[in-house]
C-alpha cells in the first residue's frame, strides 16, 4: 500500500492543479470582459477578436504545459493502483441495480451526503446541475449542527446544552440521555481541570443546572456528588474511569449527531456512506457469485435481492422498530417487547391481555405449543 499512497502524496502535493484552476477562471473572466466589449462596442469586434486569438493560444500553450505534469503523476498513480489491485471488480457489476431511472434517486443520495458531511458549496452545485428537490432548510439544519459540532471540538458544551434543552421535550419521547450525558460531560470537564481550580465551578455547574434532572437521574447525581470526596485524586478513585475517559468527548459528539439526524428523521450515518461500504464487504462474495454465474451461465434473477447472504458486522445491523406479531402495534417504552422462555416475542399489552393481567397465569403462547407465566417474560433491547 505504500507505493499507492506515496504515488497519491506526489499526485496531492503536485502545485499546478490550483495554477490550471487559476489560469481557467482568469481565461473566463478574460472572455467574460471581450463578450461585454464587443456588445456594447460591436465596432471593436474584429480588433478585440484578433488580441483574443493570440491571447487563447498563449493561454492554451501555459496550460498543456502544466497538464502535462500532471498526467505524468496520475498515469504513475494509476500504474501503482493496477499493481496492486489486480482483480477485475467488473465481475460483481450487475447493471439491473441502476437502471437509468435511478439516476436521480442516486443524484439525491450524493448531494443528501455532501450535505451531512458538511460539503455545502458542492451540494448546491450538484443539487443546481441535476435539477434536485432537497430543500435548503435541511441545509440549514445541517449548518447548525456543524456550528455545535465543531463548538464540541473546541470543549465548548453551551451550543449543544442550549439545542438539547430547545428539543427536549421531543428527546424525551424517544427516552434521549443526551441533554444529562452533555451536563455530566460539562461537570466533569470543570471537575478534571488540570490545575484542580475546577471543583468550584463544578459544584456551582451541578447546583445551577442538574435541578432539572433530579427525578430522573437522582442516583446518577448523587454519585457525581461523591466525587468531590475524592477531588485530590481523581486518577486513583473509583471515577478514574468515569472521569478521565479518552473519549468522553467523541461519544458525546457521535451520540449528539444521532439524535440531530434522529429529529429530523434521518439515520445518524449517511446512507451512501453505509451502502459504499457494506458493498465494499460484500464485494469478494459478489466477484465470487460472479464467475460463478458465468461459469453456469445463469443469471441474476431478482433485481432487488442479492443472490447471497452478505455476512455484515453488527454496526451495519438494524432493528429500527419492532412489531407486535400479536396486535400489530409498533412496541414503546411503555409497551416494550416481552420475551416469553420458549424465545417468542410479543409486545407487553398483548402479554398483559392473554395472562388477564395476572403475573402468575399460565398461558399458551400464540405461536407454538409452550405455556409460561408473564414473570417469566423478560424485556427485549433491540
Ligand atoms: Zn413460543
């Protein structure tokens, strides 16, 4: 790999990309100027056009010049990319996937991921060229959780405090630790100065601030509380790992990104980003479904299904709801999923409702044989 990425470094560090970009917008502006000229002085048209050709060709002569260096970095880049990538991933294209119709649905998909990554200026560009639906609200949206993010990466909890408590009721619904997990974050932080002068400011933090959390996170307060017995020497006691965790920060960040996708209805990652590399953990199955099915001769039957399970780690794994087989209810925390002994899962209602509301009833399951009691169930974390 190394070659590959000194071969990329040489192609990078090669200067007369930004000069060609710098000689093609001034040549714009150059005919830009000549068009107004010869419009409002049509006059000057055969004079302006003459200096016009001499200048085009000059222009033409510096820029071959420098786009020949780099042709020379990218054919070596591209010769190092061919020596080590010997396969032919042709093999695993099946060109039913994208059929000309979903052209723009895969526009869309990469202009909704230059907007979460932050690439503003590109998104607009692509969504102005492709002729785009996406409303420039999600822009915005996406615009303030970059200004809170990148606050975070200076240690500088207030933006996100302040979004968190705007949304809580609706991070409540969804049982959001988020606005206690960025107050805890902020008392620690000022509790861990290195100096020690935090501990005042710690304590004042947690009287000013953790009020609102008292029903909810009384035990989790009251532990932080105890820390103080232990300010001299955090290293040692029993918060050291609480404390002084190395990402206590980028959990933060990832966890609020999450529920800042989540509430305006979108997944935490970018689903192009997922899909890229999913099928770049699939593609030695897919070469291999490949050959094999011009050995046969056979072909990829289903247009939406692989032919093959794809073994995908268990981040790339979701459970975005669960259904209650018995009253076709999506379950909540309220009515969570109840798993009975023979392994079955039904929503706790329709738990409630078979045993009459009794813990000690014996009932039948509604998809097999077994009979257990509702104490036996245990709740299920999806
Ligand atoms: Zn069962």
């Amino acid at each position: 790999m190394d070659s590959v990425a000194k071969e990329f470094g040489r192609l990078q560090k090669n200067g007369k990309f930004d000069r060609i970009i710098e000689d093609v917008d001034e040549m714009i502006k150059r005919l830009e100027r000549v068009r107004n000229t010869i419009e409002n002085v049509p006059r000057s048209r055969r004079e302006e056009l003459a200096i016009l050709k001499s200048e085009t060709k000059e222009w033409a002569n510096k820029v071959n010049e420098s786009q020949k260096e780099i042709h020379g970095s990218l054919s070596k880049y591209a010769k190092s990319l061919d020596k080590k990538f010997k396969v032919d991933i042709e093999g695993a294209y099946n060109q039913n996937a994208f059929p000309a119709s979903s052209k723009r649905l895969l526009d869309r998909a990469i202009a909704m991921h230059l907007i979460r990554e932050g690439e503003f200026e590109v998104a607009d560009q692509l969504i102005k060229e492709a002729n785009l639906d996406i409303p420039n609200e999600l822009e915005l949206e996406f615009m303030n959780m970059y200004r809170i993010l990148h606050a975070l990466e200076r240690k500088d909890l207030g933006p996100a405090v302040e979004w968190a408590a705007l949304k809580r009721d609706r991070l409540a619904l969804t049982s959001s630790e988020l606005e206690f997990d960025l107050h805890r974050l902020q008392f620690v932080h000022y509790f861990t100065y290195p100096d020690g002068s935090g501990t005042r400011l710690a304590l004042d933090y947690a009287r000013n601030n953790f009020s609102v959390f008292g029903e909810r996170y009384l035990p989790e307060i009251s532990k932080l509380m105890c820390a103080f017995v232990f300010q001299a020497d955090v290293e040692s006691s029993p918060y050291a790992l609480t404390f002084l965790s190395p990402s206590a920060w980028t959990d933060v960040a990832r966890a609020f990104t999450k529920e800042f996708c989540s509430l305006l209805g979108l997944s935490s990652e970018s689903p192009l980003y997922l899909s890229a590399v999913a099928g770049s953990i699939a593609l030695p199955t897919l070469l291999k479904v490949g050959s094999i099915m011009r050995e046969k001769q056979t072909e990829w039957s289903s247009a939406n299904e692989l032919p093959v399970e794809t073994l995908l780690p268990p981040s790339f794994q979701f459970h975005a709801i669960f259904v209650c087989p018995v009253s076709k209810e999506q379950t909540t925390d309220a009515n969570p999923p109840m798993m009975m002994p023979c392994g079955h899962i039904v929503g706790k209602e329709s738990l409630d409702r078979m045993s009459k509301g009794n813990a000690n009833m014996k009932f039948k399951c509604p998809y097999c044989p077994n009979e257990s009691m509702p104490h036996q169930a245990v709740r299920v974390y999806f």
